[in-house]
DNA sequence: GTAACTGCAAAATATTTGCATCCTT
DNA sequence: AAGGATGCAAATATTTTGCAGTTAC
C-alpha cells in the first residue's frame, strides 16, 4: 500500500521519485536520519540539493521534525498524528547511543512538562538522552 | 577580581589574552553563545581558529557545555558547579525564545528523570524548551 | 628552554542560490 | 500549458588540519 503516495497528496505536494524514495527511508528507518544518512541510503541517486530542498518541505508541511542535537548534525524524524502543519507536537524522548551512534525514537517515553520561571511561555520542547542502547549492552 | 584567572589556573591551562576574553564574555553573557556571537563579540581580534579550539579546550575540561539547538548551530554556556572534566552534568532545561531567539539557561529548572524502555542506559539527557521569553511578552 | 598556544594558509565539508530544464498535474 | 521540482554550477559558510612562529611557565 501506496503510504509515501497518501502522505505527498495529504500535504498538497507533488508526487515525485525523489520525495517518494526519501519518505520510503523515514517509513522504513527505525529510527531517526540525518542528511547524511539519506545521502547514503540513496546512493547519490538524487542530487545533495534536492535532498536538503525535500527535507525542508517535509518540515514546513509538518510531515518530519528536527531534532536537536549536540554536535551540529541536525536530525530528522517522521512526525506522528499530532503534527500539523507548522505546529509540531514533537513530545517524545529521543535517545542517542554513544556506541553505535543510532538515534533512537522513544514513542512510548513522553517529554514531561517542566515548571518554568514565571513569565516563560512554553510552546514546544524537546529531550534528547543519551547513553547506550538496548542493542549495544 | 579575576575570575577568569582563577577558572583558566584550576583547569592546569595556560593564562593567555584569548582565553581570558572568551571566558569573560561567557560570564557576561546572559544566555548562551554561538561561535559566531563570540567572533563577533571580540571583533576578530582572534584568529577564528583560535576560537573553535578554545570552545573545545572548554568544553572537554567541562568549563562550558554544549546545548543541543536544531539549527545547526551549536550553543555554549558556562557550566556550572557540578560540571567536571569529561563528565558534564548538564542538567538544566535550556529556554530558546521563538522571539528573540535568545537562549537562556534555566539553571533552576533542572531536567526530570524519565522512565526509558527496558536495557536502556542514560548517562545524559538534554532538554529545550522553545516558547516565548519573559522579556518579549 | 620547553611545551603549550596562536595565526596563517589551505584543505575538507556543509549549505545556499540562480537558472535552465524537466516532470507532475 | 503552467507551475512546481530537479540538476548543475557556483557562491557562501563552516570546520578541520598542518606547520611555523610566539608566548606562558
């Protein structure tokens, strides 16, 4: 089943080789990718800009989200019902291995809410933990 | 009182102009300081290099930490008391404002503990929050 | 005096922009 | 056919590395 097709014509985009392919590896991947991942997994297939024009749509139309990271490579994760166009829920915990490096989505593992100083608004926020994963013990 | 002096000697690392400099524009600053804000705070009066290997020098004796952003630009700020060499304990919720797009150290708010998934190990975990700050509202 | 630190030059990487061409609708 | 998407070339920006000269201790 088409799923790549029903999320490009949901947000009004065009349906082409190379949005299909990229959306094909976030729906595969387990966890999050970053450019340069996606540059690899296709094989230079599609030019490097078209790789970094792709995922900037994909992030206005709220279909992936950035998350935050420590050490200049952003990463991109597939947003789940929630997100909507240019108002992501992005509330769950990401978890970044310091052995093999994977960044891994804690669907299950929500960002709690923080008490902030008086006068703080507070309209998305983010976790990242890192340490070593289930795979790497 | 020097306190630059006192941090620089602590840390068995030399005294020099461009250490100093750097270190007092951490302890003026607000919030947090990208490479470039510190390029520009001290007028190119260091070579640029100088400052990507004080960042690091900093970092890695735990002087500053780093704190995750999605832009692609890494932010640094003073640790504080609990930060030691190779081993930060960057627990504070960092606050960058959607306004002003200052980031602010909440130093008081630290990050809660979440529960993750069986065989997972954190040995660090990060937290921004993005909203609107005290002073733009 | 010696080791550590800095500046300069240059290489390696990463990201953005303009424009002509091609593809989707 | 028209507008959007892509590829290519090139401009920018960012980060790293090597080495020679300088400075702190």
């Amino acid at each position: 089943m088409e799923q790549q097709f029903n999320i490009l014509k949901k947000n009004g985009l065009s349906i082409t080789e190379g949005r299909k392919k990229i959306l094909e590896l976030f729906l595969d991947a387990e966890g999050a990718l970053a450019h340069a991942d996606i540059e690899k997994h296709t094989d230079a297939a599609f030019d490097r800009v078209t790789v970094y024009r792709t995922l900037q749509t994909f992030v206005e139309k709220g279909i992936i989200h950035q998350i935050p990271t420590t050490d200049n490579a952003i990463l991109y994760a597939l947003c789940k019902d929630r997100c909507e166009e240019g108002h992501h829920h992005d509330e769950h915990v990401h978890f970044i291995c310091d052995n093999c490096n994977k960044t891994i989505c804690l669907d299950d593992v929500t960002v709690p809410d923080v008490k902030l100083p008086k006068g703080f608004q507070p309209l998305q926020s983010a976790m990242v933990v890192k340490g070593i994963c289930d795979d790497c013990r």
